[in-house]
C-alpha cells in the first residue's frame, strides 16, 4: 500500500514545480506619456504587460496613479481597487476606451459579478472618493491617471487589471476568458505604502484549484481503481482472505473521505466562480459523489453470503463500483481540460493509469487459472453441500 504515498508525493511536487512557475513583478519599462507627472514608485505587473506608476500622500491616505496598458485603439483597459474582495466582484474600475466620437475617456464604474453592466454603462461614483482622472492613448497603449482616497484608510488593497479588444454599442465588451487565459489571473494585492505586492488573489484560487484536482485525482482517480484492485484479485489467494476485504474497505473509505474533500473543495469553487460555469465537470462530480455515497450504504445492506440475493448484490456493487472508477477518470481529464495545468500533471496522471491497467492486466493473469480451479472445487463442494469459505466474497 505504498503505491498511493508514492503519488501523493509526485503529485504535491509536481503542484510545488508549477505553482513556482507563476508571473513575478518586476522592474518597470518607461511610461510612454508622463503627462508632465512624476510618480515615487513603479511596479510592472505580472500579467498583461502592464505598468502601475504611484505616488503616496500618507498625509491625506491619497494616491496618484498611472496605469499603462496596450489595447488595440478600438479597445478598452481598466484598473480597480476592490474595497470588498479580491475578485471582479465589488471592484471600482477606472475604465479607459474611446468613445463614439473617438475621444479617450476615462469611466469610473462599479463592477458586478457579470463585469460592467453592458446596458447601462456610464461614468459614475466609487465607494471611495476620486479626486481626479484622465487617460491618454499613445504608442498602442492607454494610460489612466488618477488621483483617489484609498478606500478604508488602508494602504494595502486588492488590485485588478484587464484589458479588452472591443467596445460594442458605447460599452467595453467581455475580455477573454477563456480556460487558463492569463486575464482570469489579473489581481493582486498590494501596499502603496511599501510597494509590496502578494499574489493572493487570482493565485489563492489557483491553488485552491490545485488542492481540489490533487485531492480528487488521488482520491477518486488512484486510491478507488487501487481498491477494486485489490478486492478483486488479491481476494482470490485464499492466505488473504479476511485481509483482502479490510484492506478493500480502507481503501475505499480512505478514497472516499478524500474524495468528499475535494469535492466539497469543487462546489465551493463552483459557487464563487460566478458566471462561468463547467456543467459537464460539475454534473459529472455530482453524479460520482451521489455513486460512491451509494455504494458506502450498499456495504450496510449487504445479505449474507449465503442469502439468494447476494448474486444480485455482487452484480449491483460491482457494476456501480466500474461506473465510478469510469466516470472519475473522465471527469479527472475534464479537469485537466479545465486547469489547464503544465502537461506533465496530464502526463504523470496517464502514466499512473496506464501503470494500475497494466498491473490489473497481469493480475489477471495471474489470478486467473487460480479462480477456475476455485470455482471448479466450489462447484464440487455445493455438490456436496459443504460451504467452507469465509464469507467475505
Ligand atoms: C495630498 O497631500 C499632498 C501633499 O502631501 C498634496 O500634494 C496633494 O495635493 C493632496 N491631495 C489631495 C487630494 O488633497
Ligand atoms: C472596506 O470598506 C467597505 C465599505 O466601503 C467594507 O464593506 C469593507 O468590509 C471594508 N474592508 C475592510 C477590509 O475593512
């Protein structure tokens, strides 16, 4: 049973090598128009080639901002602070596009979960006071200047970027978001007083995105398939016969409290992610866990080994048994398509498959000419009326 502490480690270093492999800040490039502004501090953002230039006022808990950022001319950028999360949800954006008239304008707009609300976009108040705001277009990028109240008299706040390609009828239009576009990863937080920044937004669910796919890989993926291993070939060496029916629980029921984990994990993801929604991975986990959960009850209710409905018993567990192992495989590989982690995640889960199939495959082998000659004798005794097993089949 050293198999599954074996993946476990493959897994957490594999989860430790790509969460390294994260966007850093680093220095900044030149602002393209100063505007005349000079700013204390420069941080290059981590995703979307973008530059934030600031000055503190500790005296007023003020900032003056530049954000720079490329679009295409006909497009749109925006920088926010979230007062209230670190996520769309709850951000105060200064929004930068050209208007009908071709004239750069700078909207400052509360977003919802959906983004900007398309029908009624207009220039409105934040939750914290804006002194002063305009933006240029130059050299293919926007720039926003901003003077503004940091919200709550903190000089730490969660900060989110984002850039779009289009405008359509007067408002800025989706920007990409597509699975494992960098434009979901655009946030994080960081002090105007020291400059420091910490990826906590974009990145914490990332990584609680990490947790729940390790969690259920190794759950639903390894230690299941690893069971019914188990329960069905080391059953048939008759030394271990009670063992095999312990080591089967444990296994399923290790497999399971895992499993009910990170798929607890999965619907709290599910619930924040709010307007995106993969139906097909969340049905998929819904109808697993609903199996399992079955199949957990189904060892209460077992009849006797000897009871005329335990033929049908064996039928019904085995065949719920092969459908979650099925249905898990496919869902783990939804996932995959889902993350989009570096492929050697993809990579390592295949080779681990590949390994359990082909070790199931010379089990039965093995195992085989062992089961006809049991069910020869078996045949033999009930001939003779004798029943001499354990009871654990
Ligand atoms: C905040 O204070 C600085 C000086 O510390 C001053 O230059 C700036 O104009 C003030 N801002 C506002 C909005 O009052
Ligand atoms: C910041 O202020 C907003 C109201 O403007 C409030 O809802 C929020 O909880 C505050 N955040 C913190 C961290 O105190």
């Amino acid at each position: 049973m050293n198999l599954p502490a074996v993946f476990l480690c493959l897994f957490f270093s594999l989860l430790h090598h790509s969460a390294a492999q994260n966007g850093a800040n680093g220095a900044c490039g030149g602002l393209i128009n100063s505007n005349g502004k000079v700013f204390t501090t420069c941080n290059r953002l981590p995703y979307l080639s973008s530059e934030l230039r600031w000055t503190y006022h500790s005296t007023n808990n003020t900032v003056d901002i530049a954000y720079q950022a490329p679009a295409s001319s006909s497009g749109w950028v925006a920088w926010a602070i979230n007062p209230t999360g670190t996520e769309m949800n709850g951000a105060n954006a200064f929004l930068a596009f050209h208007d009908n008239s071709g004239v750069v304008t700078v909207y400052t707009t509360k977003l919802t979960a959906g983004g900007v609300n398309v029908n009624d976009f207009k220039d409105e108040e934040l939750s914290f006071a804006v002194h002063d705001k305009n933006a240029v277009y130059s050299g293919g990028n926007y720039i926003i200047y901003a003077t503004l109240d940091l919200p709550n008299h903190s000089t730490k706040q969660n900060t989110l970027w984002q850039q779009g390609p289009s405008m359509s009828n007067g408002a800025p239009s989706s920007h990409d978001i597509s699975t494992g576009s960098v434009n979901l990863l655009s946030m994080q937080s960081l002090d105007f007083s020291s400059g420091d920044t910490a990826s906590t937004a974009g990145n914490s669910k990332l990584h609680r995105k990490n947790i729940h796919g390790v969690l259920n890989a190794i759950s639903w993926g390894i230690l299941m398939p690893v069971g019914i291993i188990i329960a069905r070939y080391v059953k048939v060496f008759e030394s271990a016969d009670p063992a095999w029916f312990y080591l089967h629980i444990a296994c399923q029921c290790s497999a399971y409290v895992l499993g009910l984990a990170g798929w607890i994990l999965g619907l709290k993801l599910g619930s924040d992610s709010v307007g995106i929604t993969y139906h097909k991975h969340r049905n998929l986990g819904i109808t697993i866990f609903c199996l399992a959960t079955v199949q957990l009850f189904a060892l209460f209710v077992r009849p006797n080994k000897d009871h005329k409905y335990r033929f049908y018993w064996k039928i019904y567990h085995h065949a719920i048994g092969y459908s979650i192992i099925v249905l898990s495989i496919i869902n783990i590989f939804e996932g995959f398509d889902i993350l989009n982690p570096a492929d050697k995640w993809k990579h390592a889960y295949i080779a681990v498959i590949a390994t359990l199939g082909a070790v199931a495959l010379l089990l039965e082998a093995v195992t085989w000419p062992i089961t006809i000659k049991k069910k020869k004798r078996s045949a033999e005794k009930s001939h003779h009326g004798v029943n001499g097993s354990s009871g654990y089949a």
